[in-house]
C-alpha cells in the first residue's frame, strides 16, 4: 500500500500560497524537512504529538525556534486538512511559547553614534561613493528617527533642497509624510548630491 505523499502535498501547498503572492522561502526549507520526517516515521497522518516531535528536532535546541517550525507547520495542516482526506490535527497556537520575542530596544549614545559615522567613512573604496553613502544613511536614521526602509527608498526628488525638507513617499501604512531637517543635515545632503554627480 502506498503511503502519503507529503512532499506532494507541500508543493500543492507551496503553489497555493505562493498564487497568493507569498515568498514561502523560508517555509518551504522547513516544510520540505517535515516532508522528509514524515516518510522516514511513515507517518499516515498528522497528530500534534508527531508535528511537536518534529519541531523539536531542530539543529537549535529552544523553544523560540520550536515556535516557528511548528507555526509554519500548523498553516500547512490547517490547509491539509480542508483540502485531503487525511487525519490532520491542528497544533495549537503558542503551543511552545509566543513565537516573537521583542528585543529591548537600543539607545546608541552619542559616541557610540560618532564611532558608526567614523566607521563608515572607512569603508572602501577611499574616496569612492560608499563611504559617504553608508555615512549619510546612518546620518539621516539618527538626524531625522527614519526607519532604514525609508532612506533607502529616497531619491534625489525627495529632498527640497529650499525648504531643507524630506519627502516619505512611503512611510508606515503606505503614508506620505514631510521631515524638515537642520541646516547641518541639508548641508551634507548638498554636498553628497554635488559628490554624486562628480562620481
């Protein structure tokens, strides 16, 4: 009697959920792992107890990471079981613990400010664009409290150099937002524009 085709049934997943516009990148390592567990158990089903077992045999031996292999785990199962005839039991949430852990936030003081800004004017290429390009990222997230997804977003067209104001084009929740900045911050954002067009 042939046994169940998990693998099958993650690619039938990983298609569904993907058609949606999900990654599934990381997912699909961790479910193609469950996949090879379960033909090695010949597992005819899924039982929170084999689903718990699996996770736990993870290279990283807490339950944080148990957390995420079986969250991942109980998607697929909850999709399994409305799509097949097999015996699924959903694991339950937060069945190892919350599987975010918010890390206390970080206040850089000023020196430790100054010795990322030194730092950054010694990367190489000496004299190149990165150096000043890195210094005035971290310049702009510690001047201006933008998050690193916005400098990067920004383009020349952002920066009124009359007024010294930022445009956010797409802030938090797809929001456009104005953040004027001190003349020293305009400053350097001249000077790196006037850089940028000798390099």
């Amino acid at each position: 009697m042939k046994g169940v085709e998990w693998e099958d049934h993650i690619n039938d997943y990983l298609a569904y959920r993907r058609s949606l516009g999900f990654g599934m990148i990381a997912e699909e390592v961790r479910l193609k792992d469950f996949a090879a567990f379960a033909a090695r158990a010949n597992l005819e089903c899924l039982t929170v107890e084999t689903a718990a077992k699996w996770a736990r045999e993870s290279k990283r031996q807490e339950s944080l990471t148990w957390a995420g292999r079986l969250s991942n785990l109980r998607s697929f199962a909850i999709y399994l079981k409305a799509r097949s005839d097999l015996e699924v039991e959903i694991p339950p949430v937060n069945y190892f613990g919350a599987i975010y852990h918010r890390r206390a936030p970080h206040i850089y003081t000023n020196v430790e400010v100054r010795s990322i800004l030194r730092e950054s004017r010694n990367l190489l290429p000496e004299k190149g664009l990165r150096p000043l390009t890195c210094e005035i990222i971290f310049g702009l997230m510690v001047s201006t409290g933008m998050r690193i997804s916005e400098v990067l977003k920004l383009t020349r067209s952002d920066f009124d150099v009359g007024s010294s104001v930022l445009r956010i084009r797409e802030a938090k929740f797809q929001k456009e937002r104005l953040i004027p900045v001190h003349h020293t911050v305009a400053n350097v954002l001249k000077d790196y524009s006037q850089f940028r067009d000798r390099s």
